[in-house]
C-alpha cells in the first residue's frame, strides 16, 4: 500500500467516513471485534472496506506465550480476513494466556533466547493459518524484567528474520517505555532496521493517576504529543514513509477533530517522500 496516513476506525464515525474525499485515507480495526458471522457492526465493516483500505490489528494472539495460539481464534480471524481483504494484520509483542485465562492486558516477559523460540513458533503458526505474514508490534512497559538476553530491537529482528514477518513500530509506545525504564527513545528507534518496518502507530499517552508515580501510560486518550510528533518524525526521515495510524481509543473526539490530527501524520509522510524523489 502507498504509505499515508489512517484512523482507528469508530462506529460512530460511519456516515463521516463514508462520504469523506481524504487522499490516501484507511482505517484500522481491532480485529475481535469483528470476527462475528454477521450484525451491523460487520456490516459497517464490510462497507468501510468497500471505499478504503482496511487493517486488522488483532489483540487476542498472546504471541509470547507458552499456549500455542488458539485454533478456533485463528479460524475465526482468516474468515474476517477472506471477507474483509485486508491489506495488513498484525498483533503484538506480548503475552496473556495463562493455564486457560486470558488476561485483558498485554503482558511483558523476558526476552530470552527460549522466549524468542516460542514466540516465533506460535507466530509462524498464526501466519500459516491465515495464509500469510502479519506485522509484530513493540509493546509499552512499565517495568522492567530481569533476565534478558536479548534487546527489544534484537529479539523483534531475530523474529522477523526467523518468521517472515515485519514490525509494526508504535512510537509511543517507544516514548512511554523509554520514559519508564529510562533509555532513549531515538536510540531504540534507530536500532531497528529500516527493511522491517511495514507500518507505524502513534498515540496520546497520560500521566498514571497516582499523583507519586512518575509513570506514563499509553492510554490513547489524548491527541499525539509533541515529542512523539518528534521522534515519529525523525523515524520518517531515516526510514521513508510508511503506512502511519492515528491511534484513539478513549475519549473519543469527533471525525473532524482526528481527521485534523491525521493530516499533521500525512503532511509529514508528504514531505518524507518529496525528499526521496
């Protein structure tokens, strides 16, 4: 897909979406929520893919963990991606199943080299079950991990060298982490190869609500802030374009307000590829 700039796609926005003359504009889904045999949620669905670009961004693989993924989950996936034509699915890097329970968060673990073993295992099953790659996101953290062996840009491209599959680089997802645990994010940044990354998110963050905790949480809830504007950027700059989403999942402000926000992702987008020509 030419790289330009996308929205989390919300029901409420239908009508807007479907009417507006946007260049380059796609939209992205959370792929559970759609994986039904009908209703009207599918139904938007299907007419949203019908005039734009749609992704799956999946957040029910558990790729890290020790289960092997979900049969049943992955059937369900491949006919929402057979009916919708999607020009990419992706997941993240994270675990939540546990001895039958399915945690609503995205676990961190330690990137050692059995975990990179597992989680490569369980994502080329996913990839052999839909019939094709998907792209593997960088996760926020809070806190962190003993027992490394492996950076988080290392293990990500050892996995994408071992699978087949590219990188979906969240920067603020960078930002917040590099923010907790202390590193910089342009140093993270940089570390990943240019040739993996297929896609690029970018969000609001918050403060953690306990007033003592210097925490930030990737709450997408707030417009992008300034140094994620930044560091996207520079991401840009170095790599190229590449197919950018305005993440929103919380306090959701209206089609016109993220419609704004996307033009600031797809001006620079804009710029990045004039500078290559």
């Amino acid at each position: 897909m030419t790289p330009s700039a996308g929205l989390g796609f919300k029901t409420e926005h239908l009508d807007e979406a479907l009417v507006t003359q946007a260049q380059g504009l796609w939209f992205e889904v959370h792929a559970e929520n759609y994986m039904v045999e009908g209703g009207p949620r599918l139904a938007a669905l299907t007419a949203l893919a019908e005039r734009f670009p749609i992704s799956l961004h999946g957040v029910g693989l558990s790729l890290a963990s020790i289960e092997p993924p979900d049969t049943a989950h992955l059937r369900r996936l491949r006919r929402l991606a057979d009916r919708i034509g999607p020009w990419a699915i992706s997941d993240h890097l994270a675990w939540q199943k546990w001895n039958g329970a399915h945690h609503a968060d995205f676990l961190p673990f330690p990137r050692t080299e059995e975990a990179l073993a597992v989680t490569a295992a369980n994502l080329s099953r996913v990839q052999d079950a839909l019939g094709r790659s998907i792209m593997v996101e960088n996760p926020s953290l809070y806190f962190d991990l003993p027992g490394h062996d492996l950076g988080e840009a290392d293990f990500l491209t050892e996995l994408a060298r071992r699978t087949g599959c590219r990188l979906l680089v969240d920067v603020n997802n960078v930002f917040v982490s590099a923010s907790n645990l202390g590193f910089s994010p342009q140093a993270r940044l940089e570390a990943i190869p240019a040739e993996l990354i297929g896609e690029v998110h970018v969000a609001g963050h918050s403060r953690d609500t306990d007033v003592d905790s210097p925490l930030l949480i990737d709450s997408h809830d707030a417009p992008v802030a300034a140094p994620v504007w930044s560091l996207f950027r520079e991401l840009i700059e170095r790599v190229g374009p590449r197919p950018t989403l305005i993440e929103r999942d919380d306090n959701i402000p209206d089609f016109g307000t993220l419609m704004a926000e996307r033009s600031i992702a797809h001006g620079f987008l804009t710029e990045a590829g004039a500078r290559l020509v």
